[in-house]
C-alpha cells in the first residue's frame, strides 16, 4: 500500500514539474521574441539614420554657395557703358542697410586688379552684413576697355562685384601741348562715378578706391562707424583711410583719430551732400588737387586715421610712382582688427577737438632742436615760421614735406602730428608765422623728391636731395 503510495507521489510530481517546465519555456520564448523584435527595431532605426546622414551630406556638400546666388539673382551685376554729363546708365538702386557703395576704379592693370580685388573681398567677407551695407562695384575707363582689366572684373560677378564702363567720346583736350591727356580722362572718370551713384543711383555715401590697394581688416568697420560723424557735422569734408604721414616710424596707435584740413583722398568717403556741393565745378583734370583748394573745401575738414587703412602698391600708374619709393612703400597698414562700433569717436567733434588740440600743445615740451626732439619723451612741440622754415624742419625727419594751398600734407590748423621713439611730435606754426606767397609758390613751379617747393636759388642744391625713408 505505502510503495503504491509513493509511486502515486512520483507521478504527480513528474506532472507537477513537466508543467513548470512548459511554463518556464513558453516564458523563455516570450523574452526571446521580445529580444529579436527589439534588435529588428534597432537594426531598422540604424538604417533610417544612416539613410537621413547621407542625405544630410548629400544637401552640405551639394548645395549652391547660399551667399553667392539668391542674393545677386535680382540685381543688375553689369551696366551699359556711359560717359559724364549724359544719360543715367541705371536708376535709383536698393538703399535698404546700405552705409556706402563702394567703386574700385580701374583702368589697364589686370594684375594690380585682381590683388586688390582678393583683398577687398577679403576683408568684405569678415562679416556677412558688409555684403549688404557695402555693395561692391568695378568701374573701368578707357575707350575701347582693356580687354584683360574687363574679363577679371567680370569674373567676379558671382562674388557680388558689379561692373561699369566709363566710355570716352572723345579726346580731352589740355591747356598746354606738356600736360598728360591721363589726368584729364580721370577727372572725367571720377565725375561719371560721382553723377552715376549720386545723381542716378540715389546712394546716400560714396567710398572710392582704386585698383592698387590692400586693405586693413578693419576698414569697413572703420567707415560705418564714421559714417553718422560726416552726415551730421556740417564741417566734414570727406572720411579717408589715408595718413600721408603713416610711415612705419611715424605711427603707433591704431584707435587714433585725426581731423585735417588737407584732403588725403586714397580710399575715401564723401557725400551726396558734399557732392552736390562741388559738383557744379568739377574741374578738366588734377580733381585731387582741385579738391584741396580752400575755395572748394570752404573750411571743411576730413577725419583720417593714424594708421592706414590702406596700403598703397602701386609703384606704376599715372603718377609715374611719385612718392613711392621714398615714402609709400614704407607706408604701415593697420593689422589690429579694431571694434570700431564700440569706440567713442566723440573727441572727433569739431569743438572738441579744437580745444584738446590747443591744450596738448600748451602742455608739450617746446624744442626747437629736431634731433632733441627726437630723443625725448611724451608731447614735443616744434614750431615753424614760414613754409621753408617747415620744410627745413621736416627734412631733417625725413617727411613728405609737400603744401597744397598754402597747407602742408596731413595738417590741422597748419600743426602737423607724428611719432618718433618714444615721442609726439607737433609741428605747429608759431605766433611769427607767415603764410606763403602765393605768388612765389607759382614762380617755384617745381618741386623735389620730397615735395618741398624748389626755389630758384636752392634748385641746384635740392636737386642732390637724396635721403629714404627709412
């Protein structure tokens, strides 16, 4: 009875853990269906990501430049060829952000072309808003249009460079047999640009360059933020990124400033107030020069740097290189990328500056030994009677010593700033001062290597003038 008892036993528990057996398996199953149904869901979520990245890459590495098109597809990239005092060659253009449109001025020089123009993008790409506040355009003179000059300002359509054509009638005719026809044809050019983006576009300011520039990283940045500064102080002629005193040992100070009386030109802006103002005029040839003269610039007076903005390459041109090798190529060009927006510019104010001017000079050391000065610390002022007795003083430090109109290169007020080691140098006129005869300036006509006038008793002499900047 008790063994068939135990056999009963055996029996239930053989069922009893055949049960669990079947009940632990089908769990198994369970998990193990779970298992793959998850790998699957990953294995597809693997594939939709790969497929989604290469469509990304697809988009990134074959999408068209976004700045490049959509922004020049409406707008006219090349202009029909026009000449001054005719018919407008576009109308009224987009103003929307726009500070100044900016012409590069180009004639026969393909090579000096295209580094400029590397330079100007360069430095116009630093920031993507340039590209709206400073539209970018190429106008070429000569007639017919060197051939070389017009296919590479072209090429550069798609980099939002527009083009233009100054296009010559006929022959300029000079007040003398001597004169250079060239001066006449780009007083006649800069006229055509000035009507063109005045007069037919609407432009509120105009920055003009020419084709033989390298520019400073801050440039643009330098003009937008001197823009407001010539719209609303009436005694401003023009913004130059110019120092005609910017030698590597005559400047230090990238943030500063300056207000001239003499007009630098070089890579400038004006505006079409200005223009209006001078436009009436304009003179046959020599516009720089003519832009100089007191009874055009009527006291006004242009903000310029301390430091260049520009540098200059250009030993061949028009000029034939005057200047350049004694004084241009040593030329320094600002490298500090200054955050022009955020820079008080209020001491620029005429009143002001007026005021600070004639206290740094009451306060500066009074020498009248160059080479002393030269040596000491801090302000120095070196004062001057007459403009041979400037160009004395000048010559001693090696300066351009050249006048227009009875006012030296780069002056305020006739006082004249740079640097020297560890000093400021102030060349100012003393009370003794004497303005030139401007009848003996004429009976002159010539002048050195340096710009100092060559009288006719020291023209021998001033013709073995030989020192270089150095």
């Amino acid at each position: 009875m008790a063994r068939q008892a135990q056999v009963v036993w055996l029996i239930v528990a053989a069922l009893l853990f055949g049960s669990y057996h079947n009940h632990v398996t089908a769990q198994q199953d369970v998990v193990i269906g779970h298992a793959i149904s998850l790998q699957e869901q990953l294995a597809r979520a693997h594939r939709e990501n790969t497929r989604l990245l290469a469509m990304y890459n697809h988009i990134v590495h074959h999408r068209p430049p976004r700045i490049l098109q959509d922004k020049t597809s409406d707008v006219q990239m090349e202009f029909p060829s026009g000449t001054e005092d005719k018919a407008c060659i576009g109308g009224p253009q987009s103003l929307d952000g726009v500070v100044a449109a900016v012409v590069i001025i180009t004639f026969n020089r393909p090579a000096y072309l295209q580094k400029h123009l590397e330079s100007v993008l360069s430095v116009h790409r630093r920031h993507p808003e340039h590209r709206e506040r400073f539209p970018l355009f190429v106008s070429q003179d000569g007639t017919p249009a060197h051939e070389g000059v017009a296919n590479m300002s072209k090429s550069y359509a798609s980099q939002g460079i527009r083009y233009m054509h100054h296009l010559e009638l006929e022959p300029p005719k000079t007040l003398t047999k001597k004169e250079n026809k060239a001066y006449y044809r780009i007083a006649n050019h800069y006229k055509f640009i000035m009507e063109t983006f005045f007069d037919c576009f609407k432009y509120p300011r105009l920055i003009l360059l020419e084709d033989d520039m390298e520019l400073a990283p801050d440039f643009f940045t330098y003009f937008e933020a001197t823009a407001p500064l010539l719209d609303s102080d009436p005694s401003l002629y023009c913004v130059s990124s110019w120092n005609d005193h910017g030698l590597e040992k005559f400047v230090s100070d990238p943030l500063q400033l300056q207000r001239s009386d003499f007009f630098p030109g070089l890579g400038w802006m004006l505006t079409n107030a200005v223009w209006q103002d001078v436009k009436g005029l304009w003179p046959h040839a020599y516009w720089d020069d003519w832009m100089r003269l007191s009874a055009v610039r009527k006291g006004r007076q242009c903000i310029r740097p301390e430091i260049c903005r520009n540098f200059n390459f250009g030993e061949r041109g028009s000029s034939k290189g005057q200047f350049f090798k004694k004084f241009l190529q040593y030329t320094r060009l600002n490298d500090v990328d200054v955050d022009w927006m955020h820079t008080d510019l209020s001491y620029l104010e005429a009143r002001r500056y007026e005021e600070d001017m004639n206290a740094t000079l009451a306060a500066a050391l009074k020498q009248s030994d160059v080479t002393l000065a030269k040596m000491a610390s801090g302000d120095v002022l070196l004062e001057y009677d007459s403009q041979e007795h400037y160009e004395k003083i000048t010559g001693q430090l090696q300066m351009l010593r050249e006048w227009k109109d009875g006012i030296p290169r780069g002056a305020y007020r006739g006082v004249v700033t740079v640097r020297q080691g560890n000093a400021r140098i102030f060349i100012a006129p003393s009370s003794k001062f004497k303005p030139p005869d401007p009848n003996a300036v004429k009976s002159a006509v010539k002048t050195d290597s340096t710009g100092a006038l060559v009288r006719k008793r020291d023209r021998k002499a001033a013709m073995g003038l030989s020192h270089v900047a150095t």
